[in-house]
C-alpha cells in the first residue's frame, strides 16, 4: 500500500467525522462522517450544510456565531446539533479551521465527534444540552428564549432544573461542574 493509499484510509476510517467545505458547500467527507450523518457520500458532496441543520435561522445563526473567531484566530469550536438523514438530532463536538483567514467560509476543514452520555454523573436531555451550549456562550435566559422560539420562562425552568441535577447554586457552576464530568 503506497502514502497516498494510507492517507486515504486514515482520512475515511478516523474516528470523528470529517468535512471540507467551500462556502458552505461540501466538497469532502468521511466515512466516519457519513455514518453519522446517516448520509451517503454522494448525497452530501455538492450540498450546502443547511441539509445539516433544522431550519434555516439556525442554518444561519451558526454561521453569524463561528465567523469572527475564525476571522480572529482561524479556529473555531463549539457543541451543536446536527440533524441526521432520519430526522432526528445529534449532539456534536464541533472544531474548525479556515485555510483562507481573509475570507474564513471560502474552504473549511471541520471534525465532529458524537457525545454519547457519560454514566458517571447526571445525564442531559437534548434541551438541557441546547440551554447549556448557549449559557457557555454567555447568553440570558431571554436570549436562548429567543433563538431557540421558546419563552424565557422556559429556559428558567431548564436552567432550574440543571442546578438541581448538579448540586449547584448558578449558572458558572454548572458549567464548571459539566467540564469536570465531561459533558
């Protein structure tokens, strides 16, 4: 087997999923990738990432979020949501990187890595690891309200809930407890 067939291998079979884009455009993907997408490759080459996402705000709110860190530092992580060929959501570790720091989307190499619960400490729902993927980020309970659709009240009730679940007193807390468990 010569380099290239190695480099080949190696790229298809790592164990996160990895993507290259132009402008959001899918130029390559993974194996590893595709099984967590629940695509083929050739359903997802050519395909702009909205195929990923749940609607297009989100679509777009990602992209708003991600683009001065690369501009910055031409890195960018975060946990999300990826919408799976059969409809339902998968909570990802999410990395980037720019190769075009002047023009950030123009081509992207980006890794996903599913997060399968941890049986050493509390479990999260899909909404409590949304509320929590936006409080790292610095949000208020109105502002999660917002770009999730759902009242203020609700994302309280979330964020009560997680304090109770962990033992913990705020909001810092919470997130400092979740690093140590590696949520």
């Amino acid at each position: 087997m010569d380099q290239s067939d190695l480099t080949h291998l190696a790229f298809d079979h790592a164990p996160v999923g990895i993507v290259m884009t132009s402008h959001r455009v899918i130029d390559s993907c993974n194996a590893t990738f595709c099984r967590l997408s629940g695509y083929a490759a050739e359903q997802l080459l050519g395909q702009s990432f909205r195929l990923l996402y749940g609607s297009e705000a989100e679509f777009i709110h990602i992209r708003d979020i991600g683009l001065e860190p690369l501009r910055r530092s031409g890195d960018y992580a975060d946990e999300r949501m990826l919408r799976h060929a059969g409809g339902h959501a998968i909570w990802c570790r999410f990395r980037a990187r720019t190769l075009t720091p002047d023009d950030p989307l123009a081509r992207i190499v980006m890794t996903f890595a599913p997060i399968t619960p941890r049986s050493d400490g509390p479990a999260l729902t899909p909404r409590e690891r949304q509320v929590v993927s936006w409080l790292a980020r610095g949000r208020t309970s109105k502002e999660i309200a917002q770009i999730l659709g759902l009242s203020p009240r609700t994302i309280e009730d979330v964020r009560a809930r997680l304090l109770k679940k962990f033992g913990v007193r705020n909001a810092a807390l919470l997130l400092a407890r979740l690093s140590d468990l590696g949520q």
